[in-house]
C-alpha cells in the first residue's frame, strides 16, 4: 500500500502515516520541511493513547495529557537528530523525499502481514547511506486497538518476515517477540541453524496475550 501511494503521488516530499494514528496540529507541515532540510527516513514522535482517549469532543491538548512515550525511542525537543540505530525507524509517521524513497527501493513487498518491513527499509536505507532521524517538536497519536503482547495473532507473519529479514541482513528482527515466542514453546531458542517452528499458539494463548486497555503498549 505504501508502494502505491508512491506510485501515485506526485510531489517531490512523501509523508506517511498509519490508519491507526492521529496527527497533531502541522505534523504533515513540519515534517515536509525537516525532510527539505535534511535527507533521510525522518520520523517524529508517537503518543500511544489507553483505550477510550478518543471520544466525541476529544481535542488534542485531551489527547497530549493522556498521551504516552515509547520508552525506547528518545525524540529531541526540537531539531533533527540521527536515531542510535536503525532498527529504531518506525514507519507509522515518518517523511522521506521521493527521489530517495525511489533510490532505496521502497518497501520490499515480499514482507507480507505483520512485521519487519520498517527495520528492513531502514537497513537498506543506511547502507545506500540515507540515515534514520528523529525529528522534535512533533507527534502523532496512536489509537488504542486489540492487540497482543507478544503479537501472537501475527505469529506465522512474523517467523516468516523474520527468516526473510535473517536471509538478507544476517541478524535476526523482533527477537524480543522470537525470544518470548521460545519461552511459550512456540519455536526453537537456538536460531544458530534457523528459526524452527515448534507449534502455533493456541487461541487461548491468544486470548490471554491480549493487552488491556489501560495500557498504551
């Protein structure tokens, strides 16, 4: 989908974001002219909301209050700043000039479903020398929605995303998913020979995997 919404578009700037994530007041704006000013993936902040943030009359100064951090990824104030690494990129808000989006080759359309797609995309970007940056002073929102920790409900996804990510990078993505699928008995630990699959969860795990939805994440 992402792919096509490139082929389709015609100007010189893409700015992507989720289905799922609100945008505060100029995102679309402000990333246009980070990524003018620098070239590169360039994401912005997410606020994961709880569950009921987003009602009738919700305004956004409501959603900046209930409003969370992902713990792992630290955004400056203001400015552009390069990301640690680039397994950190997340594609649920970013910005990207189309000339480099076409020099790196978009996101590879053999990752299917659930999983790996960014950290693919961001791997690729860094080795044609396009660095993963984070852009201050912005955000989205992501909406609460069903889902599971670990994603259970993608795991066929994911085992495939991950051995396709493995073939082409050499390390393996989402090993803290992988690691917590071994500690169910899902698949193998040892990944040194591959990634085994075990079994599939059943849909009580499943069900017990779900997050609340008190929590962001």
């Amino acid at each position: 989908a992402r792919n096509a919404g490139r082929r389709a578009a015609s100007g010189d700037i893409l700015v992507y974001l989720d289905v799922d994530c609100i945008p505060s007041a100029g995102l679309v704006s402000e990333l246009a002219a980070a990524v003018s000013g620098h070239d590169g993936l360039i994401c912005c902040e997410i606020r994961y909301l709880p569950g009921g943030a987003v009602a009738d009359g919700w305004t956004e100064a409501g959603l900046d209050r209930v409003g969370h951090r992902h713990p792992a990824r630290l955004f400056p104030e203001a400015g552009v700043i390069p990301a640690p690494q680039p397994g950190l990129f997340w594609s649920l808000a970013f910005a990207v000039r189309a000339a480099t989006y076409d020099r790196v080759g978009g996101f590879d359309e053999g990752f299917t479903g659930y999983g790996a797609e960014d950290t693919d995309l961001a791997f690729r970007a860094e080795r044609a020398g396009v660095p993963v940056l984070f852009a201050g002073g912005m955000h989205a929102f992501h909406q609460h929605h069903l889902s599971c920790d670990p994603p259970l409900q993608h795991f066929s996804d994911i085992v495939a995303n991950a051995r396709r990510f493995h073939d082409r990078h050499g390390i393996w993505p989402m090993d803290g998913w992988l690691d917590a699928f071994a500690e169910l008995g899902l698949v193998e630990a040892d990944r040194g020979g591959g990634l085994t699959v075990l079994r599939q969860p059943t849909e009580a795990e499943i069900a017990a995997a779900q997050v609340p939805a008190h929590r962001p994440f």
